[in-house]
C-alpha cells in the first residue's frame, strides 16, 4: 500500500488547530471544510510517499525537524483562513 504521509501531518496538525486554537473557535468544523482545508494544504506541500512500517518510522522522525514542521503549519493555517473565508456550502 502506498500512502502520502503528509496526509497524516496534516490531518494531525489542523484537528490539533481547530480544537486548541482560540483563533479557529467560530469558523466551520464540518467534514466538507476540514476536507477543503486538507486538500489545499497538500495541493502546497510536496508528496512523501512511504510503503511500509519502516518507512512510517522514518517519514515521522522526518517530520519531527523545524522545516517540516513549520511548512506543514504554514500550510494548514493559510488553508484554514482561505476555506473559512470561501466554504462550499451555506
């Protein structure tokens, strides 16, 4: 099976945003906004593919350096604002 493992990263870091964040308090949780804000949050981030246990272990200590991280972030968080602002639905 392959799998991008930025999906993960991302999917992590904005559940942890919209529920820690007092800024994202009033803006909208539902599935097809969370989805929108993954989307164009991975259409920004370069794909790291990985097929197996052993690169799972490898892809999160990769994700655990400074660069990563905060690319990761910075893409979540232009997401979450541009979807708020634009939803696809009432």
């Amino acid at each position: 099976m392959v799998v991008n493992y930025l999906e993960v990263c991302v999917e992590n870091y904005l559940h942890k945003l919209l529920e820690t964040d007092p800024n994202y308090n009033d803006i909208c949780k539902c599935e097809q906004c969370a989805d929108d804000i993954m989307a164009m949050a991975l259409n920004n981030l370069k794909p790291y593919y990985i097929t197996s246990k052993k690169g799972e272990v490898f892809a999160e200590y990769s994700s655990l350096e400074c660069q990563n991280h905060a690319e990761v972030v910075k893409e979540v968080i232009k997401a979450i604002e541009f979807i708020s602002k634009n939803k696809n639905h009432e």
